[in-house]
C-alpha cells in the first residue's frame, strides 16, 4: 500500500531495494528470485545473499557481488526437510538429523541428487551438496513463496564479516544486489554449524549448533578437518569473516595502538560479553567487528574465548580473521 511504512519499498545506493517483511514484500522478493535477481534476507544466522540455486547466471551473480572464489561451494536453503530431500540424499543419520534439528542453524553436507536440477556453481563442481533449512519467519515465509531451493552465502563482500542487520547489507553490498528483505537482527548471530554426512560424519565448521550437541545426536565423535584439505563447504577459506585492522588473539590487555575486544573478566574499548555468555557473544559477534572497521581500528586485540560450546564457533571465526591475508 503506497506510503505505508511497512509495505512501502525503498530504494538504496541505485538500484537496490529495502523490501519490508510483510506480505507485500515477501512476494516481491520471491519475484526479483524468479526473475535471476539477488536478494538479500534474515535467517536466524546472519543475512543471506539469494538466488534461485537452479539458475546458474543468478549463481554467478552472487559470485560477482561478493567477490568470492568460485572454488567456495554455496549454501542451498529450503524449506522443509521434505525439499532438502529432493536435493541431497537423507537417509539414515542424516535424515533423523535433520528430522530433529531443522528448522535451525546446521547445514548437512549430502550426496547431490542426479535429478535436483542445482546449477553447478553451487556445488563448485562437487558431488555432494550443502543444504539447510533455515529457522525464522521471514527466511521461511520467502522460501515458501518462492517455493524452490534458493543458494544463499552470507550477505557481505567475500572475507568480510558477516552481516547481522539489513544495515550492514546495505553498508558492504548497496548496489550490487537487487533487494534487501529488513527483517531486524538475527537472533544467533553466527553462520550455521556444517556436517560432512556426505561419508564419515566429519564437522566442517562450528556455528550456531554446538559440536557436542551434534556429536551427542550422532552417538560419536567428528571428525576434525585436515589443514590444506580441498575445500568442500563454505567457510573453510584461511582468511575469512575479517575486519579491516589486523587482529591479536588471546590478549589479556591491549598494547600501545591497539583498539582491545573485551569477553567476561577481560575488559576493553567493546566487548563481546561482560558476563562471559557466549550466546552473547555469539550473537555479537560480527556487529562487534563491524563497529571496529567503523572506528578504524587498525590493530585489534581479543580477549580469550573459551573452546568449548559456541566458543569453538566464535574463536573459528576471530582465528580466520587473524589469519594472514594475501
């Protein structure tokens, strides 16, 4: 309706759109899909980037707007177990896996299905596929109306961090993309764990399900990553999710022209938890080293993060952060 705030779209930096997550707006993002665009959305993780993951020119689209190495699979999200069936094979573990823990913030790592029609791009070339069915109302009422399987890496150039508001969209991808769904900031605040079921369960990354959680379900232990592996599944990069300054870890204080990133009983210029909660922090995270980059901090030191639960999430992230960059 025009001139109601709600419904109303916005344009942003050209041509990119700021789309309400009304009905209204639901339905022009799943258009702007349909027709090979991109389009921006929440998840409970971080914003995703879409594009219909059977169109290979729109795959290619989000290659292009962030900049990211086509070496790096995608992300396939849906919207029920029953459609991620249709893509990747679940059977076995995987199915009760997915069964018990979808819609949430795990992606399951499966033999592609000959016949799912998922644009190569995807998969990087790959025989197995990355698929999840994502939890929230907005994320879940877009995939609905779009009604297919939509490819969605998180929303920010590639390397930098991830985006947890429509705002950060905005700030790193605004007219690159055709729309952005503003659906507020996302609950988790972490990309979403990834498990290898494609042969032995084997964890690709830590997100937004804690390992033991997982391995708990599994009824035994997974196995860890080799370094230097071929890439199967997004974040596996060496230098990803980073700032613009260079970061130190495990700083108990910051030195001389250093901007410090507080956890717990570790204070600093920001803190990701006075109390030491990881939720937290988790939730904090990305918004956190957005706010460094905005001061511009150029030398960051963090504070130690527990290894345990979703600190084994948030020290993957800040360890690929630090990482040496080419």
């Amino acid at each position: 309706m025009a001139g109601d705030p709600a419904t109303e779209t916005r344009r942003h930096k050209g041509a990119t759109l700021g789309l309400g997550p009304d009905d209204a707006g639901i339905a022009r993002a799943a258009g702007i899909l349909r027709e090979g665009g991109l389009v921006a959305f929440p998840t409970e993780t971080v914003y995703g980037l879409g594009a219909d993951a059977r169109n290979a020119e729109a795959v290619a689209r989000i290659y292009e707007a962030k900049g990211r190495p086509s070496f790096n699979p995608l992300i396939v999200h849906v919207a029920s177990v029953e459609e991620a069936g249709r893509i990747g094979e679940l059977r076995g573990a995987s199915r009760a896996m997915a069964q018990a823990m979808w819609p949430g913030p795990l992606t399951l790592v499966l033999p592609l299905r000959e016949e799912a029609g998922i644009a190569p791009l995807v998969t990087a070339g790959l025989s197995s596929v990355a698929v999840r069915v994502p939890r929230g109302d907005v994320a879940g009422r877009l995939l609905t109306e779009f009604g297919g399987p939509v490819a969605a890496p998180s929303a920010n150039p590639s390397g930098r961090v991830s985006p947890t508001t429509a705002t950060h969209v905005f700030k790193g991808l605004g007219g690159k993309i055709d729309a952005v769904v503003d659906g507020g900031t996302c609950d988790v605040g972490l990309e979403s764990t990834i498990i290898d079921l494609y042969g032995t369960p084997r964890l690709l990354r830590a997100g937004g399900v804690p390992v033991e959680d997982v391995e708990e379900m599994l009824g035994m232990p997974l196995i860890a990553p080799l370094p230097g592996e071929e890439i199967t599944a997004p974040g596996q990069l060496s230098s990803h999710y980073a700032p613009a300054g260079a970061i130190r870890l495990d700083a108990t204080e910051a030195r001389e022209g250093e901007v410090m990133l507080g956890f717990g009983a570790v204070p600093g210029d920001l803190t990701l938890s006075k109390s030491g909660d990881l939720v937290e922090a988790a939730a904090c995270l990305f918004d956190r080293l957005h706010q460094l980059d905005a001061m511009g901090a150029e030398r960051i030191a963090v504070a130690p993060i527990p290894e345990a639960g979703l600190g084994r999430a948030i020290n993957d992230r800040l360890r690929r952060a630090a990482a040496p960059r080419d």
